[in-house]
C-alpha cells in the first residue's frame, strides 16, 4: 500500500535497534526522510547506512540520550519541522518495587512520561499549523497487563497515555494524530533482560523462560521488530487521519479481551 508519506521528515527515537529501529526501517520504506537516534554511535551508524543503502532516503544520525535537554535540543536541530514524530525511549531495568528509590522513580517518569511529552510540546504547534501531523508514542502492553518487575515503566506509560488522550483531542481538526502502539512480547534486547529477571524469579535457564513466554502466546511467537514497524508506518501515514487519542495493543492475541 502507498501510505502517502514520502517525502515527509520524521524524527524517531531509540531507532538504532529494536522496535525503534523496525519503525525507522518502515518509514524510510515509505518514502520519509529521517533523523534516527540512539546512544551508541556505532550501532547508530550502521542502523544509518543500512538505511540510506535500502532506500535511499536522507538519513541524519543523533546519537544522544533523548531524555536529556540536549540530547532534545540535538534532535530538533536535525529537523526543526517534523511530519512525524515516533517517541520510543528504554525503560527501567526490571527491579522489585521495594527497591525503587526517590531518584529511580523520578528518572523512569522523566524517561518514559515527561521526555515524550517535551518533545510533543516542541513539534505539535508547528503540525497544526501546515495541516499535518503523525505522533506515535511506543508505550506497552504493560499499561493494560501489569508485568512484574516493571511497575515504573508501566505507571509512567500509562501516565503518559492519560495524559495525552486529551490532548490528542485538541490537535484532530488539524489533520495531526497522537497513538500509541503497544507491544506485547517481541523479539528485542529488552525482552532478553526481562526473561533474565523472571528466569532467575523462577530457577529456569533463561531459553526455558523464553519458551514458556511464547507458548502463553496464542500466536506462538515473540513478535518481530519488522511487523512492528509496518504497524506504526501505517498511523503516521495519510490514510490513518482518522484514528487518533488510541492504543493499538500488538501482542500476537496475548492481552485476553473482546474490548
């Protein structure tokens, strides 16, 4: 499908690997000129070339920690005037509540609430005035299914979909949308440190812990960072204009309700 999109400059965050990378992949498919970012310059570089190399697109490379000021600063430098805007930031290590102190809580909000939404701050006046905006937010299935030992990343993201729920409404004459995807169980980094955590909680080998995760799936597979991808290119394109303020739960059937 054309989604109507090329040409357009997005900015996506924590795209040098993962789901971020899976959704930098998409869009530059679709025709979008990007700014991708992550941490690790290397990773960053190489996610870069393969991108130029398969679709040859314009592709700027931030490599900073999106939850600072300057690494904000650097990204809206690289495209003051984003069409889309895919937030994505790590999370919290997975770690027992009692553990968490002030300054923990405080830093997984500032990641995974307030970071996202300083970004949507700076770019959404600017969507409404030329007619069009695509925000997706990369949150969690775990803002509907709690999942042990991310009790921080959970409460943060769900703040942050409460949040913006409203705001999504504001913006929708303008043509410009706010979603959310929330993935479930997807073949990822992250989702290795989280069968670590809960492989040692159980005394299982961590590929025992993996294949009982997919086996509680009805799907019978982790997700692919690929499919994803495909999944956000489509909110952020031209056709998606009339879906805004939703969560799309991605999970392979996982999450278990008929609403």
């Amino acid at each position: 499908m054309e989604l109507g999109i090329k040409g357009k400059k997005a900015i996506v965050c924590a795209s040098s690997r993962g789901l971020g990378r899976g959704c930098a992949m998409a869009l530059a498919e679709a025709g979008c000129d990007l700014v991708v970012n992550g941490r690790d310059e290397a990773v960053l570089a190489a996610t870069a070339a393969e991108i130029r190399e398969l679709f040859g697109v314009s592709v700027t490379e931030v490599a900073a920690d999106v939850s600072t000021a300057k690494g904000q600063s650097a990204l809206l430098a690289a495209c003051p005037d984003p069409d889309i805007l895919v937030n994505n930031n790590g999370g919290p290590p997975p770690k027992d509540f009692r553990e968490l102190d002030r300054e923990a809580l405080l830093e997984g909000v500032t990641q995974n609430m307030v970071t996202p939404i300083e970004l949507i701050q700076a770019v959404i006046d600017g969507m409404s005035e030329r007619g069009f905006g695509r925000i997706v937010n990369i949150t969690s299935l775990s803002v509907y299914q709690p999942i042990s030992g991310l009790d921080l990343s959970s409460g943060a993201r769900a703040g942050l979909t409460a949040f913006l729920a409203g705001v999504a409404r504001t913006v929708a004459r303008s043509n410009v949308t706010i979603n959310a995807v929330l993935p479930g169980k997807f073949d990822t980094d992250r989702i290795r440190k989280t069968l670590e955590f809960s492989a040692a909680k159980a005394g299982v080998s961590v590929d025992e812990q993996a294949g009982k995760v997919a086996n509680d799936i009805p799907a019978r597979r982790l997700g692919t960072p690929e499919e994803f991808g495909k999944a956000c290119a489509f909110l952020c394109s031209a056709h998606a204009g009339y879906i805004t303020g939703q969560n799309l739960i991605l999970d392979g059937g996982l999450y278990n309700s008929a609403f």
